[in-house]
C-alpha cells in the first residue's frame, strides 16, 4: 500500500489577479510563499519517500516546501498539470463572464459540454489525473509519496475516486491553496483519508478565507471580476482627461497646475504603439472602474514594462479591484519577455504606497522633475525565491 499526499499549489497570480491559468506559467504570490513556509513547517516531521510536481512553476515552487529539507529530488510530470483551458488562458475571468457566459456556467458545474477551442474537458482530466496517482503509487510500493497539482485537477481526482462523473461534482468542496489532501492507494484501488485540510494555515494568509467566489455563484463575489478593452482616445479623450485630472488633485491638491495638453500628449504616443493593448479601460460590468496606460517602448531595452497611469474610479477603491490592473499589466509584458514593472509614484501618496508595496513593488530610485516621484519596481520573471 502507498501512501499519497496531493497538495494544492500555494496562492499564485491567477488567484490573486482573477485570470484563467490552466497551463498558463503564472508565478507564486508574496502571500503564497507565507503559504509555502506554513506547509513547510507542517511536513517537517512526515516522512516522505519521493516528490513529484506538475511541470509548472507554481506547483514546482511550491513543491520546495518540501523535497529540499528532506533530502530529496523534485520529479515532475505534465499528468499533474491544470485542467488546460486553450484559448481561455490568461483571460480575466471576468472577459469571460461578459463574453463567454454560457461556457463559464459549463466550466463552473464540471459540465461534461464543456470544452474550449485547445483545452480539454473533465472527463479527460479525469482519467488523467487518477491514471498519473496510480503509476506514481505503482512506482513506490509500501512508501509516501507527495504530489503537488492544482485545484480543478485535484477536484476532478477527488470526483474520479468517489465515482462521480463531469456534471455530478457540485457537491465537492474547493481545496484552499496548499491544502492537503491524504489517499491510499492497493492496485488500482484508491480511498481518501482526508482531504481539502488547510489546518496549517493561519486565516490571516488561508486564500480562501478572503475570498467569497468558492460560497456563491451570484452577487457580490461576481462583481469583482473585472474585464478590460481598449480606450479609443479618438473617441474618449474627456475619460482619459478625467481621470488624470482626478488623480492630479488627489495627490497635489486643486491649486497645483495640471497639464492635461502634455498627459494627453503623452498618452496619444504610447497608443500609437498599439491601440489595442497601451490604453485599457478596466470594466466592472457595464461600469467603467478604472484606467490603464501602458509605454511599450520606453524601456524594453532593460526588459522593463513601464506603466505610466494607474487608476480607480473613487467608487471602486477599497474593493480590492485594483491588483487586477496589475495583472492586466504583467499580462500584456510578460509575453513580451519584459522581467520587470516599472512606474512612479508621489511619496506623499500613502494609500498608493502601501498599495504598492503590498504587492510587491520596491523602491528603486527617484525621479527629479516639476514634482519628485519614487521609481518603484515588481519582479515578474521566472526565478524561484526562498521563502
């Protein structure tokens, strides 16, 4: 009989910045390496006989909870992967909420329809989920083994031993980011000791403690869910303006001189470098919530992706909305191998600053000009921490 640990990845982008990552490569949160370090102290004195991750990088960095302290080796395998959702990856989820709504409801009840163009369906993650389970168990007879894997795979595995179907899972609850769940496994024979624990987390650092999606479908946890399109500054400038002036004021008050000429100047030169990604407008249903201008060239020689504007309508701050510009952000640089976000920001501006800082942002240096800015940066490469 072997014994299987199969752990969730801790707390990653795609949770915090409320994008589809199936087979996306997104990296580990601040808060997920605090995740990471709680696991670590509950495996400590388990004794493991090999680890095995999915071949992306938030399950194998998580997996370093792990194989490192007890001397082991990190195999990994693709069978442990994400449900792969094709063309949905790196979507916000809610693009998919507003264009996508009746495949969003398949996806949400395991439907045995749904499917997307390049992703695979539950039946198929399934099958190979429980199939990956038996061939590592098969290859450590009489020992104890971890996995690390992801939270719609683990979910699937979990309705694949009850003998539940696509369709038959609603019943099943969400596993909390590096929760554990506890199998043993005779043969072709799999039964679950306990699932989903999350004991080792504090609430204070647990994803799904402040997080409502998981309780219901409907209302408020909806809501925060944001799509972006682009702003046509042909047609929109008097928004653009707005919400530069408004930041303006914010931050230096009504009798500082605003130069919405040069903003919009400024603004027309990064969107004729592409009208489609440069200006984002950020929506919260039909609502506009905020605004984001991207500078695609300055830069890109150092591999840093300049953000010159970031901005919340008042009615939308304080709603935790705001990462999710940040996300859209790491989702139009990463691509282009950009390793680093860069922008300013006023020291005066505190609720900014901690905004920043909070998600991981760190001063760099300070610019000199009509008003001094703190030149703050973010990390967004692929390099493991220790953490």
């Amino acid at each position: 009989m072997t014994k299987v640990y199969i752990i969730r990845h801790a707390e990653a982008e795609g949770n915090l910045y409320r994008r589809v990552h199936g087979w996306y490569n997104s990296l580990i949160t601040d808060n997920g390496y605090r995740q990471i370090a709680a696991l670590r102290g509950r495996f400590a004195d388990v004794h493991i006989d090999a680890v095995y991750s999915s071949d992306l990088f938030r399950t194998m960095t998580t997996a370093t909870a792990i194989y490192p302290s007890h001397g082991l080796e990190l195999h990994t395998t693709p069978a442990l992967r994400e449900i792969g959702v094709g063309v949905w990856e790196d979507k916000p989820w809610g693009a998919l909420e507003r264009h996508d709504a009746m495949r969003l409801i398949r996806f949400n009840h395991a439907s045995p329809e749904f499917q997307v163009e390049g992703g695979e369906t539950f039946a198929q993650v399934q099958a190979r989920m429980k199939g990956a389970v038996l061939d590592i168990a098969a290859k450590h007879p009489g020992q104890t083994v971890a996995l690390f894997s992801h939270g719609s795979a683990i979910r699937c595995l979990q309705g694949a031993i009850r003998g539940l179907g696509p369709g038959e899972m609603d019943s099943l609850g969400h596993s909390d980011n590096t929760a554990v769940t506890c199998m043993e496994v005779e043969g072709d024979q799999i039964s679950i000791l306990f699932e989903n624990d999350n004991s080792h987390l504090p609430e204070e650092i647990s994803t799904l403690a402040s997080q409502k999606w998981w309780k219901a479908r409907e209302g408020s946890l909806a809501d925060a869910n944001m799509w972006f399109r682009p702003l046509d500054l042909d047609r929109e400038e008097e928004l653009y303006l707005a919400a530069r002036h408004d930041a303006w004021v914010d931050i230096h008050g009504e009798q500082a001189p605003f130069d919405g000429a040069g903003f919009c100047k400024d603004a027309r030169a990064c969107w004729e470098q592409d009208k489609e990604k440069a200006l984002s407008v950020a929506m919260q249903r039909d609502q506009v919530a905020g605004v984001l201008q991207l500078d695609l060239e300055r830069f890109a020689e150092d591999g840093i992706g300049y953000i010159p504007f970031v901005y919340m309508n008042p009615e939308h701050r304080k709603k935790g909305l705001g990462v999710q510009l940040i996300g859209q952000a790491v989702s139009v640089y990463r691509p282009l191998g950009r390793t680093r976000l860069r922008l300013r920001c006023a020291p005066e501006n505190a609720v900014a600053q901690r905004f920043y800082k909070k998600y991981g942002f760190e001063k760099v240096g300070e610019e000199h000009g009509r008003v001094t800015l703190d030149i703050l940066e973010k990390y967004i490469g692929y390099e493991a921490r220790n953490g």
